[in-house]
C-alpha cells in the first residue's frame, strides 16, 4: 500500500511551476500599473491644457468695445525665436458690472526656469499651465490667418494652440478657434 501525501520532489517540483505562474503575474500585474499611470497622467495633462485653453477662450469671448481713444481690444504679438519669446496676447475683457469697467488680460509664456503659461491681469498674476511645450496664437482678418494683430478692429477669430511637454514628444497640441463677438463693437 502507498502512504498518501505528496513526495518531497512532486511538493518541490509544484513550488517551482507556482513560483514561475506568480512571476509572470507580477510583470503582467506591473506593465498594467505603468500604462494605468501613464494614462493617468496624460489624461491630467489634457485636462490641465483644456482647462487653460477654456480660460483663454473665455476672455476672448467676453472682448469689449474700444473706446476711441484707448488701445485696441484684443493684441496678438507673434513669437520671435531668434530672440526666444513666445507670443503673447492681450485682450480686454468685461468685468462683473457688464461692460461698466473694463481689465486687461494678458496671457504669455515666462521661461523661469521652464516654459509656463501665466494669466496677468488687475489682480497680479497667475500661472495656468507647467512645462508649456507650444503656444501658438493667430488671429483671423478678413481673408487670412496672421500672426500678428495691432488693428483697432477686431479679428474675425482667435486661434490657440496649446502643449504641455510630456513623455510622448509628438503628442500633438490641443487647439479651439474663438469666433469674436463684433456686435459688441459697433
């Protein structure tokens, strides 16, 4: 009669076979957990993008009249490479008190000590977005997008394209055209 029970050699020989099964877990279990977190955090850094984007927006649609002797509404200066600035963009918008009182808005990218997005206005200023990879704005005249806009009138549009620097270099950035309300203007 055989004793029941496993011998010493099929206990090891099943420990071996577990041991390989748990180590091929793990490494599935790890590579879910990387793309888990790097989803994660590209989907932060689009939420972050859109949200300044929304902001940018925003102001833009809320352009005010000019007074005929103040400076144009909305100003679009391009970037300038060779001298390493970004574009920057101004725009006076309507306060609470509906067109009482109006504030100038000022976006631009301040490279201290890296690319970040930052909102000035009457209240100081504030950083919208970390590790700006790419700002581009245009402005849309009457037949043509341009780079730079100085004109009393106000643009057709406002284009913004907006990156953050992330560990996919060729992500591309997240871009909103921004029709302007000229009935305000008249």
């Amino acid at each position: 009669m055989k004793p029941a029970g496993f011998t010493l050699l099929e206990t090891m020989v099943a420990l071996a076979l577990t041991a390989i099964v748990l180590t091929s877990v793990r490494g599935l279990v790890d590579h879910v957990a990387a793309r888990r977190d790097h989803a994660i955090a590209a989907a932060d850094r689009v939420d972050r993008t859109r949200s300044a984007l929304e902001q940018i927006a925003a102001d833009l649609a809320s352009t005010v009249a000019p007074d005929p002797t103040a400076a144009p509404r909305i100003e679009l200066h391009p970037a300038r490479p060779r001298v390493g600035t970004w574009p920057t963009l101004r725009v006076a918008t309507a306060t609470a008190d509906a067109l009482a009182e109006t504030q100038v808005i000022t976006y631009a990218v301040v490279a201290d000590p890296q690319p970040h997005l930052v909102r000035r206005g009457p209240f100081g200023e504030v950083t919208l977005l970390d590790a700006v990879r790419a700002f581009r704005v245009r402005a849309r005249g009457q037949a043509e997008w341009v780079d730079e806009w100085l004109d009393d009138a106000p643009p057709r549009a406002v284009e913004i394209a907006l990156a953050v620097a992330s560990p996919a270099a060729d992500e591309p950035p997240l871009q909103t055209v921004v029709p302007i309300p000229v009935g305000a203007w008249r």
